[in-house]
C-alpha cells in the first residue's frame, strides 16, 4: 500500500487480475472511510453528550451533599 507499481516492473508471481483486484479493492475501502469517519463522528458526539451528562449529574449531586452538611 501506498506504492506506485510499474506494470513493466511486475514481479514474477503479479499479474494484471492481481493488480485489477487488489485495485477494486482499495477502491471500495475508499468509499467505506467517509461512512466509516462518520459513524466514529457520531459515536464521539454520543459519548462527549454523556459526559456533559454526568459532569452536570455529579456537580448537582456535590451542591447537594454541600447542602446537607450545613
């Protein structure tokens, strides 16, 4: 990966079906990254939602124990 091949460099066990395949592969890895990106976007959104969740969850929980002791 991330290599240019010259076709009149090929290896002896590389052929052109090879280099086709290995090439429609990648291109389809190519169009799964942006969905990919997208999902973990998602998910960090999710999880600093939570976190802003408990944060305020444990500073009214403090203010309340606060109160108590007075």
């Amino acid at each position: 990966m991330g290599q240019l091949r010259d076709f009149e460099q090929m290896g002896p066990g590389e052929s052109v079906q090879q280099l086709t395949t290995e090439n429609a592969t990648l291109k389809r890895r190519v169009q799964q990254l942006p969905q990919e990106h997208r999902a973990l976007r998602e998910r960090r959104e999710g999880a600093r939602s939570n976190l802003r969740f408990a944060d305020k969850r444990i500073a009214d929980l403090e203010a309340q124990l606060l109160e108590q002791d007075q």
